[in-house]
C-alpha cells in the first residue's frame, strides 16, 4: 500500500558541527522521522541537473570507466536523481533503491554482481532497465550525520574486481564536493528563509503604522506601498507622478506636483500639504513629506509617508480666525486708547509732552500687534521684518537714517513684544536726544546669530554729543526688564560722545521661543 506522502519542517537554521569522514552516520538520524526532516532543509528542489552536479557525475563516469554515474538523494517514497550521466529517468521507487542501503554506511557500498545479490537478484532495476549489474556508491551524510543519499556509478556488466584503490579514493572525494554543494544550498535556503522573515516582519510593521508610507525606484516609479493606502483612499497604488491626480484635490493638484519635481529634481527633502481623496469620496487634509536615498536624481530612490493632519489642520484654521479677530480688536483697543489720551490732554499743555510719548508707545504697540499677530501661523518671522516696521517713521530707501546688516534672526510670538518696546525705546530716544534728531544722523543696527544665543548692536552716529544721564529713567527700567527679565539677556548701554552704543545678548530659545 502506498504510504502518505508527509511534510517535514526544516530544521532550526544553526549551522551544526561537521560529521566526521568514514564514520557511520547519527543512528537516531537514520529514522525516516529525523533524516527526512534534516532532508527537506537543503531545498533539494532547487538543485535539480545542477550544472556543479552534473558536471561531478560526469567526471565520476570517468575516472570509473562507468556508463551510469548518479547523485541520488532518497525521499520517503523515491530516490530522486540530482544529477545523472548515461540515464534519462529522474527517480525511481525508493523500494528498488540500492543508493538507500549505500548511504547507511561510512564506506563505498559495492555490490559487484547484482544478478547474483540475494538482495538484489529480483530488483526491477536489475531484471529490466537499466539492467544493473555491477554498482558502487559513495555515501552522502550532512554535516549532522544524517543519510541523505549516495554518489554512485554503475554498470551494465559484471566487476568482479569492483574499483581500483584510486577510484575508491576519488569516488569519496567527490561525494565530499557533492555534499559541499548541498550544504551551500542549504546555506542558501537559511538566508532566504532569513531575508523572507525579516521581509515580513518588516512589512507586518510598515503595515501597522497609522500612516500611508511609500517608496519609489529612480523616475520615480512608485513600487511600494502599505496596506493602509488602499484603507484609506480604496484605489489601486499610482505607479507615476501622473496617476496622483486622481487622489489630490483639483484644487492642490498643479502646485504639489510642481513642488514634489522639484523636489526630484534636485534630490532634496521634501514637504507639503494638500487634500486627499478618501474612499468615501471626501476630502482630507494630509501632510505629505519625502527624502531620496542619495543626491544622485538619476539613482535616487524615495521613501515617503501621508500623515492625516485634517483634524489639526481645520482647528488651526479655526485658531488663526480667532486670532485674526482678536488682533483686530486688540488693534481698535490701542487706537481708542491712544485717541483717549490725545483727548484727554488736548488743552493741558503741562502734560502735552508725557502724553505725546505714551500716544507714541500705544501706536508704537499697534504696529507691532500688527507684524506678531501673523506669526502664530507662519510661527516665526525675522527680527529685521520687526525692525522694518518700527523704524518706517525714520526714512526709507534714499532718506533712510536706519540701516539693518548682518544674520538672519528668527523671532517668536511671544518675543516680539518686548523687543518691540525695546527699539522703539531706542528710536523714540535717539529721535530726541541721538542720532535721528540730525538729518545726517544714521543708525546701524547688526545682528549676530549663533547657535546659543543673538548679539544685537544698535550704534548711533552723526547726531548730537550725548553724555550719560545722572539718574536711570523709565526708558532705562524698561530695557533692563525687557532684556533681562522677560528674554533672560543682558543688556550694555556705552554713552559714546560719537554716539549711544547699545549690546544686546539674547538667548536664541528665548527669541525664537
């Protein structure tokens, strides 16, 4: 009866120490249960008419002036032939196998006469095609010391002699460059099964992201996406740039499209936002970035992710609205103040001068409510744009009296107010007293950025003689507390007969906060 064919699990992939030579093999490895599991591990489906086989057979063919030269590995239920010179079959039944008996032994197995072999006498491999009569095989053991099968040569006619002493010798030489090869093979299956267990799990993990991740060969052609772009557009994946538009918002589509070729084009990070079409057929807001693999655009691949931000993009919509409106009240508060203030000292002249400069700092205020308002959505603008809005009543182009140089300087929200006062402080000053009350008064300020902090200069040059007051007034207190206390900077005032020279050292977390 024929026995059910099984399948065996390889075994765990630790490479086991080498089975000595001419020793007989493991004998709890010589029941099927074991060998055949041992077995299944070299992928000998992969090593059907090897050239590297095929070409060993044919040389023992050779050196034992045999006809039939095969390598034979036995399976559960046939012996299948790796490689074979003088014979057409693939397999035969493992019943009428001589190659199982030889691979149980540590020596060539050599039956010289078949035909008179009580073994083998009735073999239908004897008694019809390929009519065996005189066989010789090399036992081929792995390295566990498992049977696998045998390298043998065989003869249509009688040897009583069987081999010579130097083709015994050779025939275990290449049994030795055969089971070098299988052992290579297996190697080969160990890394596959490796690499496909990495592969899955890395996938297993790609997939379980929240975000759409991508990646594309050189082109770009896109190649690669996770389980979640068809969870959540319910389309097939875009193979070109072209294909995007059926999932970007006609609205977005020209311009993240020019943004991403260039992008490509240059090899540099890249980063956008724009609406994405979902499978229900409605729109939303995703955060789009990609970097390539190098700076080469005609080798470069990309790798790339779509973050959902619709939920944070609408609220931040929401809070620039309110902050918009806010900014616009706020701004009608300075300018009923300051009108309140004018009003209220119209006819008192003994106070005129006072209300003057606090009708000047209110409106002073305002403008810079108008230039901070923004940055909570832009977060973050320059010093020098601050600077630009502040000094406006003291020329511009030709005229200009006031000149900015030097580093781009971030600044922050919650900065801008005090360093607003700060300059205003100074220019109001020096608009009094310095350099801007001459009409060939000039003042440079220079901007210095370092990693750790900001050193701004505010020089004047070309106005009046100016000496030190005796006493600290407002205008001092001021700086010090805007500096110091609310920046964490320090502030150097230098009372130059040339002119007022100011340093300002400013953390660069506290400007940009």
């Amino acid at each position: 009866m024929k026995r059910k064919k099984r399948v065996w699990t390889p075994v765990n992939d630790q490479s086991p120490p080498h089975w000595p030579h001419g020793k007989l093999p493991a004998p709890e490895l010589c029941q099927d249960g074991e060998r055949l599991r041992v077995l299944s591990g070299f992928g000998v489906d992969g090593l059907q008419d090897d050239p590297e086989l095929n070409q060993i057979v044919q040389f023992a063919a050779t050196l034992c002036d045999a006809p039939i030269a095969l390598v034979s590995v036995v399976e559960e239920e046939r012996q299948r032939f790796l490689a074979r010179q003088g014979l057409s079959a693939l397999e035969t039944p493992r019943e009428y196998s001589f190659c199982a008996h030889a691979m149980l032994g540590h020596r060539i197995f050599v039956v010289n006469d078949a035909a008179s072999h009580p073994d083998f006498a009735t073999n239908p491999l004897v008694t019809g095609d390929p009519h065996i009569r005189f066989y010789a095989g090399a036992p081929l053991v792995s390295v566990e010391g498992a049977p696998m099968g045998s390298l043998c040569v065989i003869d249509g006619e009688v040897r009583p002699e069987g081999l010579t002493a130097a083709q015994e010798q050779g025939l275990l030489v290449l049994a030795t460059a055969v089971m070098r090869r299988l052992e290579s093979r297996r190697q080969d299956q160990r890394s596959e099964r490796k690499l496909q267990r990495s592969h899955r799990r890395l996938r297993s993990m790609i997939d379980s992201v929240p975000d759409i991740a991508w990646s594309a060969k050189p082109g770009p052609v896109f190649d690669q996406f996770n389980a979640r772009w068809r969870e959540v557009t319910g389309t097939d994946e875009p193979r070109e740039m072209r294909d995007w538009q059926a999932v970007i918002h006609p609205d977005d589509w020209e311009v993240s499209l020019e943004k991403f070729r260039q992008a490509v084009e240059i090899c540099e990070d890249h980063e956008d936002r724009w609406r994405l079409r979902q499978a229900d057929g409605t729109w939303r807001w995703v955060l789009s970035r990609a970097v390539p693999s190098n700076d080469d655009p005609g080798r470069s691949h990309w790798f790339g992710t779509l973050t959902d931000i619709d939920d944070t993009y609408r609220e931040a919509e929401r809070q620039e609205m309110l902050a918009n409106e806010l900014a616009h009240r706020i701004k009608n508060i300075f300018t009923v103040i300051a009108g309140l203030v004018k009003l209220r000292s119209r006819g008192k002249p003994e106070v005129q001068a006072y209300a003057d400069e606090l009708e000047n700092t209110i409106r002073a205020l305002g403008r810079a409510q108008d230039f901070v308002m923004p940055l909570r959505a832009k977060k973050g603008d320059s010093l020098r744009a601050l600077l630009d809005i502040l000094t406006a009543p003291y020329g511009s182009n030709d005229d200009r009296q006031v000149y900015v140089s030097g580093d781009t300087v971030k600044i922050g929200f919650h900065s801008a107010t005090p360093m607003a006062l700060v300059f205003h402080e100074l220019a109001t000053n020096s608009a009094k007293y310095g350099a801007l009350s001459a009409a060939k008064g000039r003042v440079d300020v220079k901007l210095e950025a370092s990693s750790k902090s900001i050193r701004i200069e505010w020089v004047e040059s070309g106005g009046p003689p100016v000496s030190q007051p005796d006493n600290a007034g407002f205008g001092s207190r001021l700086l010090q507390l805007s500096i110091q206390s609310q920046l964490n900077g320090t502030i150097e005032q230098d009372w130059a007969e040339d002119g007022l020279r100011v340093r300002m050292v400013i953390p660069a977390t506290a400007l940009e906060n």
